[in-house]
C-alpha cells in the first residue's frame, strides 16, 4: 500500500490489505471475515522524534485541531486528511493522582492515577474514538450511521452524528441501558431502537442491518474508532510527563479500549518513542466474564494471531446452549461475546497483560470510593478500582508501583444505581440522606 495509512487483517495467514477508503461489510475482511487494523507507512508520515514535541500544540488552542485531546495527536493516527476531521471538543481530560483511592487498594501515596474519560463532551471515553470513526464516515460520505450499545457509544454516537449531519440509528437492549445514556440518545435526536434482547443481540442485529441499508457502523469493530482511542494513552503519558506507568488498568467489555491501548504501545515502541511498554490489567464483571474464562481457564492465547478458533467457538456454543444472557450492575460491560476478542489477546501479548472478574459488590464499594475521594465515575469505570485492588491483594501490582486506572464514564451516566446504593444501604460505603422534620431545632441535632 502506497498512501499513509491502510487497513490489514489481523489473520497472519490472510494479511490482505485494503485501502482507507474502503469500507467492507461489518469492517471485517472480506476474504476471511477477520477484524481489521489501520496500518501506517511511518516513515511517510512527520512523527515527532520525540512524544513532548507534542507539547508545541498547546500554544495554538484556538485551533480546533491542535485543541482536540485526539487530534493534536494527528501524526499517530493519520488515516484521513485535515478536510474530514471531526471535533467537538473531545478529550479534554484529568490524569488525577489520588492517594486516598491509594490507601483503599493498598498501594503507596504518589502512585496511582485515575484518567477522568467522564469528562468528554457525551461523558464516557468514547468520544475519542467517535472524533475518528465519523472523520472516516466523512472522508468515505456516509449519510447515515448506526450502533449497538449498552448506552455510552449510543450517546457519542448521537452526539456526534448530529454534529456533522449524519442521520444515526441506535440499538440498544429493552431494559438493560443506564437511564442517563438512554436519556442523552433521546434528546441528541438519535432514532432509538429498543430491541428485546441483551447487547449481543443488539450487536449482532447491527451488523446485518448496516450491511443491507448500507449504514455507517460505529462499533468498535470499526478500526477507525480504535485510533482515535489510542490517544487516551497519550494523554496518560503526557500527563505524567511523557513517561509510561508501570500498569494500565481498564475495564472490559467488547475490548475495544484494551485492543486500542497495545496497538498504541506497540507502535509507540516500533517508533522509538518509549522504551518500555507498560503492563495491562483487563476488568470483566463475574457476571459477564468471558474474556476471564478465555483466558484464566480455558488458556486462550493470542499465538502469533493464529487463535484457537475452536476454544471460542466451543465457548459461545455453550452460551447458546445455556440461553445465557450476561447479568452485573455494570451495564456498560454487560457483554458475553465481545467483538474485540481477537485484538485484545494481541494487547494482553503486547503488554504482558492479566484479566481479572469483580463481583457487582465489589464494583459498587469501589465506586462509592472513588466518588467520595475522587471524580466520580459511572460502574464500569469501578471494575478498574475493584480490580486494582484484587491484584494488590494478590502481590501481582506492588505496592511501589504506577498505576494508571482509566475510568471511562461519567458518574451521572447511572444515578438509579448511585442512588439504590446510598438510600437503600446496599454496601459498606452507602452514604443515605437523613429524613428532618421542618424544624430549625430538629435539623441543627442532626447535623453532625
Ligand atoms: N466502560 C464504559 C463506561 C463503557 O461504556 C464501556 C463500553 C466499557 C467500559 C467497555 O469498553 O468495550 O472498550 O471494552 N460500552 C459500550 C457501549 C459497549 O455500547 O457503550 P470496551
């Protein structure tokens, strides 16, 4: 491929190539139905020779570009040129350090960072990826667009649809959406369609209906997306001053944030920019654990991108066989059979990773923690923190090292379950209001 950027299977024994512009069925390749990536011919491309030459694009702010926490990044995901690109204003985030969250996971003041995704204009992380999938839906003129969703990538997806005239459909599972995600898709003018079902079947009704109306998917199966949320790592390295943690802690749910932060350090190492990767620890919820048994039980390794297909096929068989539907109060990860399988057991290869399940207790607890002592974040977002401090206990993080969890949604994404937890004392944190008569005496006794 001649031009910057391409797109390639990941199947090593397939490797076809397709240009940017071509958009196939489902983003998988037509020749072996495997996901795809976007490659780049590096050296015809001006990557700084070193990561804080970045730091020059803080000077020109007023530049919609350069003020984008995606596209100040341009030159590591330069697929589309300057004409199609999208912002709204996306990826202004915290990289907060926070020693109380520490003290909780048992690890030492000054290591652990929590990266504050809720603060991007829809309030989840996925408005770095949407920034470039819809620069792609511009650059291919798509008119329409569609997803599946457990609610965050409907509300991106809404939001940023509108923002540059696309019509967009979103997908989202009868009951099983968070009320300030379904809210967000209603009033950001998406045409909501509830289907009886949980977000697999979502998916898998997606993919067949962009294939017959020819919608544009958003769906992290979209290669595109998963560039634009690789600068959620940059970030983290720009924060720290352009140095790399020792781990990276993130939820899982279709993988599509684990599969986008390898692929950013891979290149990041391929290009000289860091000397070393970090490690990554995957978050599942129990209940929706299927990358946890893949990879804890069931041993399944990324192999040189030459997967047993049949260790999953056996898997999901038996999902079926079972009716199994995915249950955690964490809605976001609620997902059995996540698209991104593939792509993350190549980033738990990158970077050394582990997986881990919480339990909905555990979620829970960990949320009104970070609540209490940091930014807050919506329950997925907790599986980070839960899981942090499940591998503390289990000596795999030390105490000494740098953590750097990414909390991917905002906390009033999902106040029904802030407000059960609190009110109805479900968990050890539960902070109730106080009932008071309308009396000043009354009110002054209980203030304490
Ligand atoms: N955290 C939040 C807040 C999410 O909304 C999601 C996914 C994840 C974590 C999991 O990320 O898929 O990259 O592993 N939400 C999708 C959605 C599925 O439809 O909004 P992943």
């Amino acid at each position: 491929m001649t031009g910057k950027a391409y797109q390639k299977c990941i199947n090593p024994d397939c490797g076809a190539e397709f240009e940017c512009r071509a958009v196939t069925d489902g983003f998988k390749c037509p020749k072996c139905g495997e996901l795809l990536d976007v490659r780049y011919n590096w050296d015809r491309i001006g990557v700084p020779d070193k990561l804080s030459d970045f730091s020059r694009r803080w000077a020109s702010r007023d530049k919609p570009l350069d003020f984008s926490g995606v596209w100040r990044f341009r030159e590591l995901l330069d697929f589309c040129d300057d004409k199609y690109k999208v912002t709204i204003g996306e990826g202004q985030t915290i990289l907060q350090q926070n020693d109380a969250v520490a003290k909780y996971v048992d690890m030492q003041p000054g290591g652990l960072f929590l990266q504050y995704e809720g603060l991007n204009p829809s309030g989840s992380f996925k408005d770095n990826g949407m920034a470039a999938a819809f620069s792609h839906a511009k650059m291919v003129g798509a008119k329409s667009s569609a997803c599946a969703s457990t609610g965050n990538t409907s509300a991106s997806v809404a939001l940023y649809a509108h923002s540059c005239g696309l019509k967009c459909t979103v997908f989202i599972g009868s009951g099983r959406i968070a009320f300030g995600k379904l809210s967000q898709a209603m009033d950001y003018g998406a045409q909501t369609i509830q289907i009886q079902g949980d977000f697999d079947d979502c998916m898998r009704q997606v993919q067949d209906v962009c294939i017959r109306l020819g919608l544009y998917l958003l769906n992290s199966l979209n290669p595109f997306r998963l560039e634009g949320q690789k600068t959620i790592m940059y970030r983290i390295i720009e924060q720290m001053a352009w140095d790399v943690p020792d781990w990276i802690v993130v939820p899982g749910g279709n993988l599509g944030n684990s599969s986008a932060f390898g692929k950013a350090f891979h290149e990041l190492r391929q290009l000289g920019l860091i000397e070393r990767i970090p490690r990554m620890a995957i978050i599942n919820a129990t209940g929706a654990d299927t990358l946890n048994d893949l990879v804890n039980n069931k041993k399944l390794v990324w192999n040189g991108g030459r997967v047993d297909r049949a260790v999953i096929d056996n898997y999901y068989a038996d999902l079926t066989a079972r009716s199994f539907s995915p249950h955690t109060c964490a809605s976001a990860i609620e997902i059995s059979r996540p698209v991104n399988l593939k792509k993350c057991l190549r980033a738990i290869d990158v970077c050394n990773g582990v997986v881990r399940a919480v339990t909905d207790e555990e979620i829970c607890d960990a949320k009104a923690i970070i609540g209490k002592y940091g930014l807050g974040c919506e329950p997925a977002s907790a599986a980070t923190i839960a899981g942090l401090r499940r591998l503390r206990s289990e000596g795999v993080i030390a105490a000494d090292q740098r953590v750097a969890c990414v909390l991917t949604g905002h906390p009033l994404k999902d106040p029904n379950l802030t407000v059960n937890y609190h009110k109805e004392r479900q968990g050890q944190f539960s902070n109730p209001p106080i009932e008071a008569p309308n009396d000043l005496e009354e009110i002054i006794r209980l203030i304490k």
